[in-house]
C-alpha cells in the first residue's frame, strides 16, 4: 500500500500553477486513482485534490475563451465554427 504523503502533490498551488501543471497533476492524480493501491481515505484525498485541481483548470479555460473572444470580437456576440487545417 502507498503511503498517504504519495498522494500529495509537489506541484505549485493551483493558485500558482499553469494550466499544463494542473493537467500534469491530474493526470498523475487519475493514474494512481485507477491503480487502485490507495487506501479509503487516500482515494478521497485524492479525488478531493483533482476536484480542485479540475476546477483551477477550467477557470483558466474560461478565462483564455474570453481573451481570445475579446481579441476577436466576439465578446457580445460568439461565434463557433469548425478550425480549418
């Protein structure tokens, strides 16, 4: 069994941290969720620390969205449509 200190990050806050920081710590967070070697109480720390980290994450999405909107003129009226390669 891993010990509880495994499941703490090392990483900058999410306050911090950049947006690939927070996938990377995410993606270890999934990773040693779905080992399932953590203990009860560790697997709920865990899932607890990537609610957080998910949140931080898609504020910073939402805050790009609305620079590129702003950059493009399309804060009062989006648009969507397919990238083209």
């Amino acid at each position: 069994m891993k010990d509880a200190a495994l499941t703490t990050s090392s990483a900058p806050e999410p306050e911090d941290a950049g947006f690939e920081v927070l996938i990377d710590e995410l993606d270890r967070i999934v990773g040693q969720l779905e080992a399932g070697e953590l203990s009860l109480e560790q697997s709920l720390a865990a899932f607890e620390r990537g609610v957080e980290v998910s949140g931080k994450a898609s504020r910073i999405l939402e805050a790009a969205e609305k620079r590129i909107e702003l950059l493009t003129g399309t804060a009062d009226a989006p648009q969507t449509r397919p990238l083209e390669p």
